[in-house]
C-alpha cells in the first residue's frame, strides 16, 4: 500500500475513497485472508466489500459531470 498512499494505514483509510500522488482513485480494503486470522474484521471487510457498487456509482456520476 506504501506505493499508492504512502504513510497511510490500512486500519485508517480501508473502506474510503483515497486518491494517491497521481490522482488515480484508490479504494483500500483488507486482503480477504485477514477474516481467516482476525474473525472480528469480517463484518468490517463485507461492509467495505459492499459499498464498492456505490464507490463506482459515485465515480461514473463525476466522470458524467465533468464531461
């Protein structure tokens, strides 16, 4: 993750709209495996998996906008 949002941590920005250093849109979320060791990340993780559809929503409706 350093290479696309350095000095970001994962616990800090998973599940958000992030922009890195070249303004390419970033959406973080932990690595699947994570529900296998830490079981109280899984709600967390489906809830991050779950809001993608209104991320890319939200991206199409700005791209239409600036056009």
């Amino acid at each position: 993750m350093e290479s696309f949002l350095p000095g970001a941590k994962i616990g800090q920005v998973h599940g958000t709209l992030q922009q890195d250093t070249k303004g390419r849109n970033i959406f973080p979320v932990y690595h699947p495996a994570v529900a296998l060791y830490n079981r109280n990340q899984l709600v967390g993780m489906q809830e991050d998996f779950l809001s993608i559809p209104k991320i890319i929503n939200k991206l199409k409706k700005e791209l239409h906008t600036n056009e």
